[in-house]
C-alpha cells in the first residue's frame, strides 16, 4: 500500500535480540535516565554522607553502649562461678566418656579434676564466686551470672568466631559492627565500633571484629596496647592542620569526580569517610586515650601502675572513657584462658590479672551514672570440662575445651542484678537449665541495645542476611 512502513526483519530481530547491557548503556544516555541517575545519586549521597549518624532503635533500649570483655581461650565456668563439689569426691577417679563433649585433644584415661580453689557466696545475693575474685565480689550483686549458655565449636578460631559473628567460619559481620549499622554512633569524631586487643591478637585475628558484608564503614577499629593507639594519629613535623584540611579537600573532589563515573564504588565511599574520621579523631583520641586528666584514686582504684593489671586495668579505663564520649560498642580482649594443665597457677594468674580492673570498670560507670545505660559482658568462647588426662603425676592437672556448658555475666543495661540463671549438671559437663544457643546470647544482646534482630538485615547474595543467621529468641530469664 501506499504510505505503508515497511520494516526490516533483520533490523527489528537486531532490536529484540539486543543486549541488556547494551540497551542499559544506550538508555544511560537518554535525557530521562540522567534524571533518575541524579535522583539515585542524591539519595545514595544523602545515605553516605554520615554513614555513622546516630539512628532511632527498634524499641526503646534498656542501654545505649556495651563493653565486652572478652577471655579468649575458655575460662573455666567450675573454677570461677560455677563450683561442683561432687568433683571433690571424684577427684582423680576414673571417668569414661559417653561422647565427646570436650575438645580433640582427649584421648587415652580419663580422670576426674576437682577444682584447686575454694569458693564462698559473695554479696547480698550470694553469688558464689571462687577465693581469686577479690574485688569483683565487690560488685556482685551488680552481676546477673548466666549458666545456660551453649556453644557449636571446640575449637579456638572457630569458637571465637562464633561468640564474635554469628559465624563459626568468620567472614560475617561482628556483633559490634551490626550494633554500629543499627544504631550508628554518638559522637562522629571516634569510631563507633572500638577494639582494645592485646599485642597477639586472638585467634582468628582481625577478622573478630570484621564488617563481613557490611559496609566497610562497620568495621571495628583496633586501638595498639602500646605506643600511639592509632598509626599516624599526629601530622608529620611542618604539617598544620590547614594543610591537612587543604590536601583533604583536594583528595575530597577528585574522588568525589571518580564516584560520579563509579557510583557505586562503595570502597572508595568508606575510604573517604575514613580519611574524614581520621583527620577528627586527631583531635579527639590524644584526649581520650591520655589517662593523666584521671585522679590518683580512680587510677589506682583501676590497678594502673600495678605491674599485673597494668594493661587490663588501662583499657577498662580507657573504655569507660570511650563510652561516656558516644562510643557504642567496645570489647576489650585478655587471653591465656585456655588451661590445659596447671590450671591452678594459670587461672588464678588470668583472675588476678582482670579482676581489679573489671571490678573497678563497673564501680565507676555506675558512680557517674553510666552503668544504666551500659550493658557490661564477660565471656570466653566455650567453657571447659570437668575431666581431663594426668599430666605431671597428678600435679599440673587442668581442662580440656567444653561447648555443651559455659558461663557468661552480665552488668547493667536492665539485666537481672545479684542473680544467676540456668545451671549445669552435676560435674559441670552440660548446661541444663535455661539452655540457649549462642544466636540467642546475641539476640538478648541486641534487645537490650533497642534492635530487634528480625529487623536489623542486610541484602547480601541475594537474601537477607542478620546477626542470628537464621533467627532467635530473647532469654527473659536475663531481663529484670
């Protein structure tokens, strides 16, 4: 017909035919998708200009910060708060094993260990507690002693893993980097997320505080126990401030000019917030982490100075102080837990060591008001058993690793003071009263913090993914 369009087969199979990212690119260049590319730009740079801003929790929060102390290598729950005297009348005598509730390493006789020390109720509440803690008998009735808790790995990495991740394979975000993309921070000059570790790291290494899959923003920063805290927290010599500023700011547009061709570079995002961090924490950290503006009775009341406190008791200073500055989340590590033999001399060591310090951390948040608002854990990664091979004719006896029976306590932020919750068998083998799993542990840690695990998610690999990993609940039986 006349004024008829014809078509070519060929051109229109090549139109139908056409590749996404072909089409995708071609529409890149359309006066339509430069409009919605602005609107995606500026809500993506809405969300990534204060990644770390404070957000509203879920529910009304019992605290606002946690510090966690964390005893890597496994305390013993029957040598510190769980006494079993039927191990006094076993002591030594043969136990077969019905499974293998304790770590790889047991193997040939087996023997019955009783505990090398004595314990006695503390306190109002009557908490017992072994003859090493001193001075955390102080603050008992400020304790909500767990005895329930269980956990899926016996061994260290794993372990520590677990308690720190959700994750016993690591690679997932840490509880504080998932408390910090809940919750964000209240102070933007400090990290929201803070790490006092030792020199050696725990097993498993940095990656106890990693962000995983969250947004690098997340991630725990670790502050070294000697020296400067912070690599390069000083300028150089003849560097001020203005030129800190000026080579920022310079750095700040070129980068700015590489996300525009790369939206979605989301490295490049969190290393720009980094450098910002950084230049304030210059400002902030020397302050912080500066313990003279502290008074000789605080800093005794801690043990600084005292050669076997000395760097337990200088990071629980040094977290109280973070805390009262808007820092939400700050574990503090302390390792050689893991008695194998001589347990006796060990632990009491690893108590000593802890015990005046963490005593003193929770007499002084609560003299300045902050206990209320802060929820205080100490754990390990497992417990241990009640048997163990001879060793050193009998004398240099210990414990082997122990997932089916453990013991966590709390401090502040609502939980229920001067009591203890769940119990153990017999001989401390196995947790059999107000059993829960890990997951649930973080679950009743996110609760008390204002977040509902159902809620904090994160899209990754094409679910949603959350700190329990596939849900949990909350153990009231900690709650007041």
């Amino acid at each position: 017909m006349r004024g008829e369009r014809r078509h070519d087969p060929k051109a229109l199979h090549r139109l139908v035919t056409l590749k996404r990212r072909e089409f995708l690119y071609g529409l890149g260049m359309t006066l339509g998708t430069v409009a919605f590319n602005s609107l995606v730009a500026a809500d993506e740079s809405r969300s990534a200009s204060s990644p770390l801003a404070p957000k509203p929790p879920h529910h009304r929060p019992r605290a606002r910060a946690c510090i966690f102390l964390f005893m890597e290598g496994g305390p013993s729950h029957i040598d510190t708060f769980d006494p079993k005297p039927e191990l006094d009348k076993l002591h030594l005598t043969r136990f077969v094993r019905k499974d293998r509730f304790a770590s790889a390493m047991a193997s040939g006789q087996r023997y019955f260990v009783k505990s090398p020390f004595r314990f006695r109720k503390v306190g109002q509440s009557g908490i017992e507690m072994c003859e090493h803690w001193v001075h955390l008998a102080e603050v008992a009735d400020e304790l909500c002693i767990y005895r329930g808790l269980v956990a899926e790995s016996i061994n260290h990495p794993t372990a520590c893993y677990h308690m720190n991740t959700g994750n016993r394979f690591g690679g997932d975000p840490a509880v504080g980097a998932w408390v910090t993309y809940g919750l964000g921070t209240l102070n933007q000059n400090l990290p929201a997320f803070v790490v006092l570790p030792e020199v050696n790291y725990p097993q498993g290494g940095a990656a106890n505080w990693s962000n995983g899959f969250l947004p690098a923003y997340y991630q725990g920063t670790a502050f070294r126990p000697e020296g400067a805290p912070l690599l390069d927290i000083a300028p150089p010599p003849g560097i001020s401030r203005w030129h800190q500023r000026q080579n920022l700011d310079l750095l700040a547009e070129l980068n700015r000019m590489h996300m525009a061709r790369h939206p979605h570079h989301d490295a490049l995002t969190a290393r720009l917030e980094a450098y910002e961090l950084a230049f304030r924490m210059q400002m902030e950290v020397p302050d912080i982490v500066d313990l003279s503006s502290e008074d000789a009775r605080t800093l005794q009341m801690y043990g600084v100075g005292e050669p076997e406190t000395d760097s337990f008791a200088r990071r629980c200073l040094l977290a109280r102080r973070l805390v009262e500055r808007g820092v939400r989340f700050v574990q503090i590590y302390s390792s050689g837990w893991d008695s194998h033999d001589r347990i006796a001399k060990a632990h009491a060591a690893r108590i000593r060591a802890v015990d005046k310090p963490i005593a003193a951390l929770i007499k002084d948040l609560k003299r300045r008001g902050l206990l209320e608002e802060t929820l205080v854990i100490w754990a390990g990664e497992f417990g241990r058993s009640p048997d163990n091979g001879i060793r050193g004719g009998g004398v240099a006896y210990g414990r082997d690793h122990n997932k089916d029976a453990m013991v966590v306590w709390l401090a502040g932020g609502g939980v229920r003071a001067g009591e203890v919750v769940g119990s153990t068998d017999e001989i401390g083998a196995r947790a059999v009263e107000c059993v829960h799993p890990i997951k649930d542990f973080h679950v009743t840690l996110l609760h008390i913090l204002g977040l509902d695990d159902n809620k904090l998610r994160f899209f990754h690999e094409g679910r949603f993914k959350q700190l329990s990993q596939t849900g949990g609940k909350v153990i009231r039986d900690l709650l007041a």
